[in-house]
C-alpha cells in the first residue's frame, strides 16, 4: 500500500508519498521518476518518503514549504525520530539511490554522497503533519505499469528533429572514421612486417644461392680447366689454345670475381704450355692436375 499526500497548496501542486512496508519499498526504489526526491530520517529508521517535482526542477529548486513538510512527514514516521528534536532528514534524488544484492530489503545506499543535502528539524510540528494527514489517499498502484507508461509518453515526445538527425549522422561518420582509421593502421602493420619477412627470405634464399652458385662455379672451373690443358698437350696446335684463350677470358667475364682468379690461373698455365712449344704432356690423361 502506497499513500499519498498534497503539499501545502500556497506552494503548489505537490505530491508526497511513501509506503510503509519494506517490500513495498522496493517497488518505489525499482520505479521511481527522474522527478522524484528521496527523504529518510538520518541515521534513524523511518519511512521512505518520496516527493514528486515538476518536470525541469531540480532537487536544488524545491520550495521551502514543501521542504519543510516532507521533512515533518518523515519525522512524524519515524519512531525513533518522533520522540527527540533536532533530528537530520536526509534528501536526494531518486536515481541517485543505490541499491545492491547484499542489502537487505528496505535498504539503500548513494552512488555519490555529493549528492545527498540535510535540512534540520527542530521539533515536531503538529499543525503540518494533520494537515498532511487529511490530504492522505491509499491506493495500490501498479508502479511498473505507471513507469512503463511515462516511457511511452516520453518517446512518443521525443521525435529526433533535424539537429538529432544530424548529431546522429556526425557520430555515424565518425564511428565509421574510425573503423576506417583501426583498418588502415592494420593493414600498414601487415604490408611491413610482410616486406620484412620478404627481405628475410630474399637474404636466406640469396646466400643459398650464393652457396650453391660457387661450388657449382669452383667444380665447373676445375673440369675446364683440366680438359683444356690436356687439350693442348694432345692436339699439338696453337689453334686449340687460341680458342681455351676465348674461352677463358669468356669465363672470366661470367663467374665473377672468383671466376677471374681462377681462370687466371687457367691462362697461366695455358701461357705456360705455348712458351714450352707444345710439349707433350707424358703420363695418362689429367696426369698435369
């Protein structure tokens, strides 16, 4: 059960309510309004009470009046609090109350105490809390249903106009700037660590090849070599020096550095071979290496 009570009319149409089960409690913690205040005895058990404000006030904004009666209806419902004066009421916002699974039913906490504003209360004032009481209705709302149908009125009032539909835009591009920003720096990273990875390769690939290339060139100089000499000693004639001459300088050209220091050799002893007038060679075949 829910009751309900006006403010003192000279201040305006106000509503204040509270529940006295803790149950109940909750309901009202769940479903509040962004318009609703908070009220409770400080450091006391009390009623939770509640005041309703006029959509675009604050909590900063309520009028002294009504002030004053909310804090005299949570004195007035509190049993500790009834019997001594000068009692703190502690007030704030409803969305600024916190509730968590390990409190106990009926309790709350605040999500920043900032927020949290103390009136005093001397004494019990009679002549207000009566005047409270004769304006009390009990009712027993459905205050899931009440909250969901505010929800529909405040969408239905807020059709995105042309400014909305524009900020939207402007976050959408941005968003999309973004992504497009994330995917861009992704694919830098990747071509560079690829044409690392190229570059290791190439030097792995290139010295195998190396490897392989002057082996392959050192075995193909010595076989030269070796048939040209013999060559020499064989035919007996300059015309086949001439053309291993050619040929070694042929070579010297193709192989390289390594190449030109072998087949310098090759010429020497071809050069060797002409100043002996084509002496024959004595012993088997490639007896001269």
């Amino acid at each position: 059960m829910v009751y309900y009570f006006k403010a003192r009319p000279e201040a305006g149409d106000y509503t204040i309510f509270m529940s006295l089960d803790n149950h109940e409690n909750e309901e009202l913690f769940k479903y509040g309004f962004p318009e609703d205040v908070w009220f409770h005895v400080d450091e006391m058990p009390s009623a939770h009470v509640f005041l309703r404000l006029h959509k675009g006030q604050t909590f900063d904004d309520i009028p002294e009046g009504v002030l004053e009666d909310c804090a005299q209806l949570v004195k007035a419902n509190s049993i500790e609090g009834n019997e001594v004066n000068n009692i703190d009421v502690v007030y704030t916002p409803w969305h600024n109350l916190k509730k968590t699974a390990s409190m106990d039913v009926g309790h709350v906490g605040f999500h920043n105490s900032k927020m949290v504003r103390i009136v005093k209360v001397e004494k019990r004032i009679n002549e207000i809390v009566n005047r409270l009481n004769r304006t009390k209705v009990e009712r027993k709302p459905d205050l899931k249903a009440e909250r969901e149908a505010v929800n529909v009125v405040e969408n239905a009032e807020a059709e995105p106009t042309v400014d909305d539909h524009f900020d939207n835009y402007t976050k959408y591009i941005d968003a999309i700037e973004k992504v497009e920003k994330a995917i861009l720096e992704r694919i830098e990273k990747l071509e560079t660590q690829i044409i690392k990875e190229m570059k290791a390769t190439e030097t792995s690939i290139r010295k195998d090849l190396n490897q392989i290339s002057s082996t392959g060139k050192r075995r193909f100089h010595v076989e030269w070599a070796r048939l040209l000499l013999n060559a020499a000693a064989i035919g007996g004639t300059f015309f086949m020096l001439s053309v291993a001459g050619r040929n070694a300088n042929r070579m010297m050209r193709d192989v390289g550095e390594y190449g030109k220091k072998t087949m310098d050799a090759v010429v020497d002893s071809i050069n060797e071979v002409k100043t002996k007038k084509l002496q024959l060679v004595k012993g088997p075949l490639f007896s001269l290496w």
